[in-house]
C-alpha cells in the first residue's frame, strides 16, 4: 500500500521489521494456550478490544510505503470478524481424530501468510479437545511487530492469575552472569584476554559471513536444503521437562539452564540423524542459530514501560544470531551426554563473550543502506537457508494463568516462515519448559526426533546424578582457602590467651572435645512460650510427629527471586508460621 501525503509523519518501520515482511522473508510468531476447560469466547471480543488493541498501536496499524520505498506504520479501524476466528471441526468424534485435525489446522496456518491489507495478527479459538487440552487459542501474530520478548509483554497483558486475578503475573528474574575470575586488575591476564576477545570476534565475524553467503551445512536428516522450505507444511511437535531436574543439571554441571536443555537437543539431534542415517551422519557439518536477545535486561518489563523514549528495553525486534556447530557424535560406548551441555555451554560463552554478533548486525545495516532492505532481508534469508536449524527461547510467568477467567494448563509457540527443516523453540511456564519442534512435514520424523531428544535429557539427568554421588562426601575448599594453604602461601592466625595463674591443663581435652568442636551460646536460655516449656527432663516426655510437604520448584522460586538459598526460604517459613503459631497460642490464653 502506498503512503499519503498526509501520512508523512507516520512511524517507520524498524529496518528488522522490513526484513521480516519482505518479498525475502515472511515470519510469524505462534503462541497456543492450552485451556482446562472448553473455552467460553463470549467475552473474547471485549478483550481484544479493551485490552489487545490498546497494547501497542502496531496492533491497530498496516504497514504503507512512502515515496522513498520506506515501510511506515499506519493506523487504521480494525474490524475483529476480520481477526478472530473460530473454526468448525466434525462432531462427535475421537479424542485422536481432533488431534490429527487440529495438528493439521495448525499446519496449514504457519503456511498462510498474513494479509497486508489489515493489520498483522489473529486468534483462532479451537473448541475441540487435543490430547494435552479441552480447548486451544492460537495468537498468530507477524514478526515484524516484535519479537519474542515484546509479543510475550503483549500477552501477558492479556492474562491474568489464576490463583489471584488482581496480582500481576510474574516472571523470574534474569540473573547476572557471575565472573569466575576476580583478578580483573592483573596485566597478565587482561591483555591475553584482549587478543583472545579480538581473535574470537574476528573468527567468528567472518565465519558468520562466510556461512551466511559462500558455506551452508551439509545435507542431512534434518537438513534438506530445498528452495521454497518455507512454503511447505510443518508439522508440530511438543514435549515437556521438569524445570526441577534442569537446575539439577545446571548446578552440578556450573552451566546455565539454555546450555542443559540446548546441550539435551543438540544431543538428541545427534541421535536421530546417526539413527535416520545409520551412523553416515555423526560427523556431518551441521550449524544451529542460537538466537540472542541483545537487551540489556534483568527481568521483563512491562509493555508501558519497553514503549518509553529510550527504555532499557524497548519494544521491537532486538536480537542477534549466534552460528553455534552441533557438537559432533563420538562412539556411543564412548559417549559421555555430560560433555555435550559442557561443550554446548563453552561454545556459548565464547560466542556471546565475542563482538561478532554486533559486527554481523552493523554489516546488514551496510548492505541495507547501500543495496536496501530487500537485499538485506536475502542475506538474512540465505543465513537461515545455511543453517540445520533455529532455536529460540522465551521466559513464561511463574504462576498458572487465566485468560477471561478460564485457567490456562499449558502454552507453546512456534516460528513459522523460515527457510529451514527444523526449527526449535522453547518457553518457561511454572515449574516446566515447554520444548517445540517445527519438522518440515514428510522429511522430518517428529515423534522420532521427539523421543531421541527425551533419551538424550535422561542420559544428561542419569549422568549428572551420578556426578553428583561421587562427590557427595567432598566438600570443596573455598577459593580463598585453597590459596592460605598452597606452595605459595601458609598462612595461620595465632590467638594469646594470656593467664593470671599457671595454667592447669587438666580439663584441656574435654573443653576442646565438647565446646570448642561444637561451638554453641550457652549462656543465656530462651523465653518460656508456646514453643517451649523449660521443664528438666523434657527429653523423656512422649513426642507426636506431624510432617508437611512443600514444593521445591515453589521454593526455588522464591530463592530465585529473593537472591537467597533454598534453605533460607523454608527456614523464614518456618520461623514466620511458628511466631503466627506463638501469637495465636499467647491470645488464647490471654483470652482464658
């Protein structure tokens, strides 16, 4: 659509947005709420309009071309029937048969492109069961609106609580990555990290480059490497892990929970293609782009907030590609799963820790300026063409959600209209990661590569816990401990007691064995209260067990959020409910 004249002062499109929507590239963004309950739509329209719209104007906008061929934004009236959707299955049929069709429906619409003439998203409402839900609500929404992170803020705002409708949702924080290495200030280490930054930034720029244009990876079983992929149907495929026993993983290993579950699907990868190969694949060049969110953020911010002039973290498309090589597959009676999250988590490191992916991203904005968007949009088009595969991840909320007041069991999502076989993504919702594979439909076994993926976890998990029970009995040395007691230092504290009488050292061993080895204040004795009678000879009176059960990944929430440990939190529960319990005793009493 071209510009009017008095259109001019409408917002451009960001240059990712135009790549997105180009004659290049075409991505959209599916997110699928699963509800408990078959989903009531009487109030959808209410919601949508009240609510949805009212997040951002791009929601009520069409992108128009002004007479320099530059895209803007412009606003228009937004018919919902035009939107909303609500399609009609076959009645009375099996459980299994609206799974098939529902799995085809969903297949058909990352193949449907967007209409240009009216802004770019819809909501299909599915009433029909499926083997995870009663009811389905499909958000399809184009990715030249925003990515990941924004469309998440902007769903969210939909959603509510579902314990407690007026609490916010809340998602966990993003913990800073911690340094290892506290010896900043040395020249000896600083210049040699210097030259391994520069080095790697330089390998890794022109490596991007090099397979964004002239090296794509080898033909595999996950790889078919046609023209025109994007056109053809995906077909679906969802599995689930506990978040629980990914932090497991995560702190046995010192990793991050990317690198477990990424290291779990490069490893189960693996697996498929030496099996769909019969082994010819095992050593096969095969690259996956990690996608990289480039804010600088700690935790999501509001959609108000990401639409603020110079907001921390704006709205938009903000994220970057990282080539990362799928670790290739040794002897299975050689194979150690662990190595897979560790090599996954140093190719990571070294990749994010590198400048390359700012240089990739300043070269697109070069091909942009001197040969357009169209051309940039190609280069981006052929990096992903290169490529075995995509994965990307989201941050969900921390509590069970609702939307119009019916809970929502589970979410997924999924990016559709990229030129690759395999895309996979990834989301966070309470104490679960939702894993998604995008297959090229009839090329791809999904349920295969679903299976291999779970083999793989559980290989990491199984091999993990084992790490974990050879070293239970060890505690480590703290840092600062090992260096007092190395061959460069041995240092010791010397304490004098001085005495007014020679000193009978009579008593000596017991005081050490039974005070000094347990050292505890013994001086002054507690309140007598609710929780303690002071009575001699309490030790011999009869005792009643009562036990309670608490949720670790709830727990783990709260550490997480509060920045303390698991222990702190169970312990200020129970010192809260045992002074709740003391005061209500003490009332009672009082009342008597």
């Amino acid at each position: 659509m071209v510009l009017e004249k008095d259109d001019a002062a409408l917002e451009p499109v960001s240059p990712t947005g135009q790549y997105f929507n180009s004659s290049a590239l075409n991505i959209s963004v599916l997110a699928v709420l699963e509800t408990e309950m078959p989903f009531d739509d009487s109030e959808i329209m209410s919601l949508i309009r009240d609510v949805f719209l009212s997040i951002n104007p791009r929601f009520s906008s069409i992108m128009v071309i002004d007479e320099n061929g530059v895209k803007r934004w412009k606003k228009v009236e937004v018919n919902l029937k035009d939107h909303v959707k609500v399609p009609i299955f076959p009645e009375k049929m099996s459980p299994q048969f609206y799974e098939n069709y529902f799995q085809d429906y969903l297949s058909n619409m990352s193949m449907e492109q967007l209409p240009q003439s009216r802004p770019l998203w819809e909501i299909h409402i599915i009433k029909y069961p499926t083997s995870n839900a009663a009811g389905s609500i499909i958000f399809k929404i184009h990715h030249s609106i925003g990515d990941g992170y924004s469309l998440m803020g902007s769903l969210l705002s939909c959603l509510q609580r579902a314990d407690n409708p007026s609490l916010p949702l809340t998602l966990p924080s993003v913990q800073p990555r911690a340094e290892t290495d506290g010896d900043h200030g040395s020249i000896f280490k600083t210049v040699p990290k210097i030259f391994s930054l520069l080095l790697n930034t330089a390998s890794d720029f022109l490596g991007s480059l090099m397979k964004s244009s002239l090296v794509d990876d080898d033909l595999s079983p996950i790889r078919s490497g046609d023209v025109g992929i994007e056109f053809r149907p995906v077909c679906f495929t969802t599995m689930t892990f506990s978040l629980c026993q990914i932090k497991q993983i995560k702190d046995t290993l010192g990793v991050t929970v990317n690198d477990v579950i990424t290291g779990a699907i490069f490893l189960g990868t693996r697996l498929y293609m030496q099996e769909m190969s019969e082994g010819s694949s095992n050593h096969s060049n095969s690259t996956a782009l990690v996608l990289l969110n480039t804010r600088m953020f700690r935790s999501y911010q509001s959609v108000k907030e990401m639409l603020e002039p110079n907001a921390a973290s704006p709205w938009g498309n903000h994220f970057a590609f990282l080539h990362v090589p799928l670790p290739e597959l040794v002897d299975s009676t050689e194979l150690n799963p662990l190595e897979f999250v560790r090599k996954t988590h140093q190719i990571i490191k070294r990749k994010r820790s590198s400048f390359a992916v700012y240089l990739t991203a300043a070269f697109i904005e070069i091909v942009k300026k001197f040969k357009g968007h169209q051309v940039a949009a190609q280069c981006i088009h052929q990096t992903l063409l290169n490529a075995s595969m995509a994965i990307t991840n989201m941050i969900g909320p921390i509590e069970k959600m609702s939307v119009a007041n019916q809970a929502i069991r589970g979410m997924y999502f999924a990016v559709v209209g990229n030129p690759q076989s395999l895309t996979v993504t990834i989301v966070s919702h309470v104490d679960k990661l939702r894993v998604t594979l995008g297959a090229e439909k009839g090329f791809i076994d999904g349920q295969k590569l679903k299976s291999c993926i779970e083999e793989a976890f559980q290989m990491i998990l199984q091999s993990a816990a084992c790490e974990i029970k050879d070293d239970a009995a060890l505690e480590p040395v703290s840092p600062t401990g090992q260096y007092f007691n190395s061959s460069a230092l041995n240092i010791s504290v010397l304490a004098v007691l001085e005495t007014e009488m020679p000193f009978d050292d009579s008593e000596m061993m017991s005081l050490i064995r039974d005070v000094f080895l347990s050292i505890n204040p013994r001086l002054v004795d507690d309140d007598l209260s609710p929780i303690r009678s002071g009575d001699v000879g309490i030790e011999f009176r009869p005792v009643a067990f009562t036990t309670m059960t608490f949720c670790l990944c709830q727990i783990k929430q709260i550490k997480d959020t509060l920045g303390v440990t698991v222990n702190d939190v169970i312990t200020g529960a129970i010192f809260l409910g045992t002074r709740l319990y003391m005061q209500e005793m003490t009332s009672q009493i009082l009342q008597r």
